[in-house]
C-alpha cells in the first residue's frame, strides 16, 4: 500500500486513475480546483478512509508541498486541458501547465517521491512521421498560432521533469495521453470529438466535423488510459523518459461519426464545420495522429486492448444516463 497523490483527480481521467488506485488498496489524496472536474467523480470514495479531497490548486506551492510531503508518489494531471481551451484562456492554461508542474517537482525534489507527469499526443504536433515514436521529432507551429501553446506547455512540463531527474536524480516519467475516452467524458471538457458526437448524436442533432474529416486521431479507451499510466509509474525502466499511452488504430473522422452513430443508434447527419469557424482564423490543424507503442510494450509490459467498437457502448451508456446534464451543455 502506498500514500499517493492525484492532482486533477476529479477530472475525467484522474478519477478513472483514482478508482483504479483505490481498488488497488492504495491510500489516496486528490488535489484539485474544480475548475473543470466534478465533485460527482470522486464522491463514491467519500466516508473511505483511505481517500481524502483537497480543494486548492496545483498554483498554490505552499499546499502542494505540504501535501507532498505526506505521500509517495504523485500523479500530476492537473491541468489547462485541450487545444480550445488554451486558445481561449492562453495565459491561465500557460501557468497552470507549467507553474504547476514546476511546483509539484521542486515539492517532490525535498522528498524524492517520483512524479509521473501527465503529457500529451499534441506534443507531435504537425509531424507527418506517423506513427509517432517518442524519440521522433515534434513539429511544433510558430509561436503566433496560439494553439501550438498546449503542445508547448506539455513539451516543457516533460523537459522539466526529465531536468530534475538528471540533474537531482528525482524519478519522473512522463506519459503522452492518445485521445482518451469513456464514462465521465466531460462534453464542456477538453473539446472530446467523442463527447461532441455522443452529446450531439442522444440530441438529434447533426454531428459537427471541423475541416473536411479526413484528419486521423487514435482514440484510447480510459480503462487503457489508466492501465498505461500506473504501469509507467510502477517500472522502474522507465524512468526519465515519455511513454505513448494511446490505441495505434488511426480512425478519420468521419469514420468516427459513422461508429458513434451505429453505437448510439441513430441516422442523424454530419455537418462539416470549416476550422476557421471553431477555432478561429490562425488555427493550424494537427493531420495524423497515432502511437507507436513499442516502448511502453518494451519497457512497461503495457499495451492498449479495448478497441473502439469494444469501447465505445460504455461511454454511449453514461451518456445516456446523463442526458439531462447533456441537453443543458
Ligand atoms: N483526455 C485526453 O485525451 C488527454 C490527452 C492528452 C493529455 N491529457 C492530459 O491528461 C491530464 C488529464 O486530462 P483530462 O482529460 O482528465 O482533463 P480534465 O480537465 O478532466 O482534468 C484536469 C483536472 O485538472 C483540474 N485542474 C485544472 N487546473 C487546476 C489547478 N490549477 N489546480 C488543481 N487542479 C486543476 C481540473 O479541475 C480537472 O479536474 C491533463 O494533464 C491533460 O493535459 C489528456
């Protein structure tokens, strides 16, 4: 049994890690704001004594150290999540990114507990070196095009990391999220094309595709998600270094509208939205996106199973169990 920290634990992939950690018989703290996740996530833990909710922020160094200080390890998923988001909000999503982070490693540098920092598949950015191996080459916009700031805040949150541990010897490891889905996706949250699609498709209404569909993501079923990111915590191989966490099937999207509409049972119609339109004029779009997950096989023992046809009735499930939440997004 280990104390272990969360932070961004009531959001949609740390309550599935907190869940799975609990399981597991660890004693849990989660740290978060509530900026974006949900009280709902986590409160099937409360009255457990071995889990306990902080509310504050990953900002606040002074909580952050103090919490560190009681725990063994620290899951650091808090976070400005997503592309629209930092594009909405560029300066908050810069400093909580990277203050954050900075924050959680100078705590866990007084202590030694390992930090496992919570990256992401943007890192790649436009690289047409698919699929993406971590030791390849991202391809990163210039700096006018505000959207490349996500990949950047996540890029320098691994670099930061990998720094303390070469030059202190803190064990980090970083682990580069592929498009998650599942239970509790967030439809106001990072800007899922799943969640639209779901949210849009239990609504009757046309499924809105940005640009003309044909752009590839790699959609990983959270329960893979989790699996992934404790396996990287518990090894020691792989320390100091980035780890895909994602399912390597490339799926357009259009053919991700077909399969959300076969899971929900609906023949609505698909709308092509321009690029410009939701994001703005300077947008840059990211073409191809899926891992190579050689590594994390390698390394960790570790490998996504559950496919988006396997996956996906779950999510259209609590979808459907929430309904009413959706209809008021
Ligand atoms: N969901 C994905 O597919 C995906 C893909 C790539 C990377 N990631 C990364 O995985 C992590 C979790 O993402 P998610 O999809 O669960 O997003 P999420 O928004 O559901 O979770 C992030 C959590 O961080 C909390 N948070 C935000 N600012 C905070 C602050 N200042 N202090 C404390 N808590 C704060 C939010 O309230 C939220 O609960 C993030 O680091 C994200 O960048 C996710």
């Amino acid at each position: 049994m280990q104390r272990l920290l969360v932070t961004g634990g009531a959001g949609f992939i740390g309550s599935h890690l907190v869940d799975a950690l609990v399981d597991a018989g660890h004693e849990i703290i989660v740290l978060d704001d509530l900026s974006v996740g949900k009280r709902h996530n986590f409160a099937h833990h409360l009255g457990n004594a071995r889990f306990q909710f902080v509310e504050g922020s990953v900002l606040d160094a002074r909580l952050v150290g103090e919490l560190i200080a009681q725990v063994d390890a620290i899951y650091h998923l808090a976070a400005v999540v997503g592309v629209k988001y930092i594009v909405d909000n560029p300066v908050r999503g810069m400093r909580v990114n990277i203050r954050g982070t900075e924050n959680v490693l100078e705590a866990a540098q007084r202590t030694g507990a390992k930090v496992l920092v919570a990256s992401s598949s943007e890192v790649y950015g436009k690289s047409t070196q698919v699929p993406f191996r971590e030791e390849d080459n991202a391809l990163l916009g210039a700096t006018s095009v505000p959207r490349w700031s996500y990949a950047l805040s996540k890029m320098l949150d691994e670099h930061l990391a990998f720094a303390y541990t070469r030059q202190t010897g803190l064990p980090t490891v970083a682990v580069r999220y592929f498009n998650a889905y599942g239970p509790r996706l967030d439809p106001k949250g990072y800007g899922s094309v799943i969640a639209r699609f779901m949210t849009q498709a239990l609504c009757g209404q046309p499924l809105s595709v940005y640009g003309d569909g044909l752009q590839t993501r790699s959609f990983t079923c959270v329960e893979d998600t989790v699996r992934g990111t404790i396996a990287a915590m518990m090894s020691d191989r792989g320390v100091g270094q980035a780890f895909n966490i994602g399912y390597p099937m490339e799926v357009t999207i259009v053919a991700l509208a077909d399969l959300v509409r076969d899971a929900v049972g609906t023949g609505v119609d698909v709308t092509y939205i321009p690029y410009e339109r939701a994001f703005g004029t300077d947008f840059e779009e990211a073409r191809r996106r899926c891992p190579d997950v050689s590594r994390a096989r390698a390394l960790l023992g570790f490998e996504a199973s559950v496919s988006l046809s396997d996956g996906l009735p779950a999510t259209v499930q609590w979808f459907k169990e929430h309904r009413d939440e959706l209809n008021s997004a």
